[in-house]
C-alpha cells in the first residue's frame, strides 16, 4: 500500500495526554532555555525559584499534544530512515498549565505528491475534560521517493519576505549534545541520536529534530515580541527546508507590522532553516 490520496481522513481513535512540571522543566531545557545564562529564564527552567512562579513555553503543546498513542496507520513497509519534518503548526486558546491533561485526536488531511516525495500533513485537536478545545496541532511530514503517485501538489502560499529590516535578529547557539537532551522529551527517533540510523537517511552525523529548532525559534519570538509572556503568544507555524546540526547556531529575524509577526531562520553558514514563518502574538 502507498503514501496517496487514500489516507485522507484517517482518524485515530481519541487518547488522553497528561503532563507534569517536570516534563515542562525537562522541555524548556531540550530548546536551550537558560543555556546561555542559568539564571535567566528561571520561570521556565525551575518550579521553586523565590518570588517566579513557573510557566510552560507556549511551543511545549506541540510535545504534549503530539506524543504517543495511537495514529492513523501508515504501510507497514514505509521506510522512516526517509521521512522529514516539512512543516509545522499550533494554535492555542490559552497558556498550557505546569500540569495537564486533554484527549487528543489526530486525523490525516492531506497527502500531497510533490514528484520527488509525498507530503502528508495530519491534524491534531487537543479538549480539556469539559469538551472544549484548548489547542490545535498542524504537521507535514515529508516522505522521500514517496512521491510519483499523479496527486495533487498541494496548496500554495501567500507569504512575502519582507523586504525592509527585520525588527529584531536574534541568535542561540545549540549544544553539541542538543539532541540527546531533546530526545528525552520523547521523540526517540533514531536519526537524531544513531549514526548508523542517519546514514540510512544520507546523513553524515545524526540531525538535530526539527522541533528543538522550532522550540528555538519560539522562544526567540516569545522574547524578542511577546515580553516573555506566554499569555501573549497563541500560535507558530513555519517550514522547515533544511536539517540542522546539534552545535550550529540558529539566526531568528523578526518582522512585526500590520499584518502580524513574520520570521526566517538560518543557520551559522547562512542557510535558510525554517521559512514561512509567522506568529500569533497580542
């Protein structure tokens, strides 16, 4: 059975997540919070911290959200040493608490050919226990020589790169051991810790996940254009067009006007990392 058009709509059977303070701890710590200064941040970083109540990074609801139960099932032969993170997306309703629980439900809804590879994005809705829904999850997971299929190239995007200087460029420098922190979020995903696995994938040296760079990314945004407040900052989406490396330093610019907050990140040789970057911030 192939990755086409014939998986849209598979939908998983509902499953509760639960999350607890440390595992929000554990998290801000895998996307470098306090890696520069270990006092700093510390509202995200500790729980006990005199006069700073903790608080949960707002890209958090994209673990919490996303990890373990069941999915729609794939063929079994699909090959994972394949598969690349293309695009990513949430949406909240509010700030995620220390600690939580919501029953999620995750549906395919889309599988685009794109000729080289096949691009399946699958939607996840998060609701508390009253029924309401506290969050939406948006992935596009890009499956190499998948592609050829006759679908549809799915659908494109209005987003510009400003032309004008950014508003604000910041930089973080990841640890060469970044990913082996990351992992123990729960994405356990070999390539980013196996050489063995990565070479099967045409990579040299084990990747960073793209969602530590994307955690990254967030918490430049959360700083730079939302006061470190995660009241403020409701949603993220972008697209990720190439792999970093655990060590690399990652370049957010930052564009805010009238039609919202824009951003593009590149890596410490200047290639693009994350595009079509926008953010929900009030």
């Amino acid at each position: 059975m192939p990755i086409d058009s014939s998986l849209v709509g598979l939908t998983s059977k509902p499953v509760w997540k639960t999350w607890t303070s440390t595992d929000a701890l554990l998290y801000a710590l895998g996307v470098g919070a306090g890696q520069a200064d270990p006092l700093d941040e510390l509202e995200f970083t500790t729980e006990n911290s005199e006069g700073i109540a903790q608080k949960v990074l707002p890209t958090f609801a994209n673990v919490v959200f996303s990890g373990g139960g069941d999915g729609p099932s794939l063929p079994d032969d699909v090959d994972y040493s394949k598969l690349l993170h293309a695009s990513q997306a949430f949406n909240l309703t509010g700030p995620l608490p220390t600690d939580g629980r919501v029953e999620t439900t995750r549906t395919i809804t889309g599988v685009y050919d794109k000729g080289s590879g096949a691009l399946l994005v699958t939607e996840i809705v998060a609701r508390d226990s009253a029924g309401q829904v506290v969050g939406t999850i948006e992935s596009g997971s890009f499956f190499r020589g998948y592609g050829g299929f006759g679908g549809d190239r799915g659908p494109s995007t209005t987003w510009e790169l400003p032309t004008h200087k950014p508003d604000h460029v910041v930089t973080y420098t990841t640890r060469p051991d970044q990913a082996l922190l990351y992992r123990l979020s729960g994405d356990r995903n070999p390539l980013h810790s196996d050489p063995s696995f990565s070479a099967r994938g045409g990579f040299s040296t084990p990747i960073l996940h793209g969602m530590c760079t994307y955690g990254y990314v967030g918490r430049a945004l959360l700083h730079a254009v939302a006061d470190s407040d995660p009241t403020r900052f409701t949603g993220m989406s972008g697209r990720f067009t190439k792999p970093l490396l655990p060590g690399q330093a990652i370049t957010t610019s930052i564009w805010v006007d009238g039609s919202g907050v824009r951003f593009r990140t590149v890596d410490d040789i200047g290639d693009v990392v994350i595009d079509h970057g926008t953010a929900t911030i009030h």
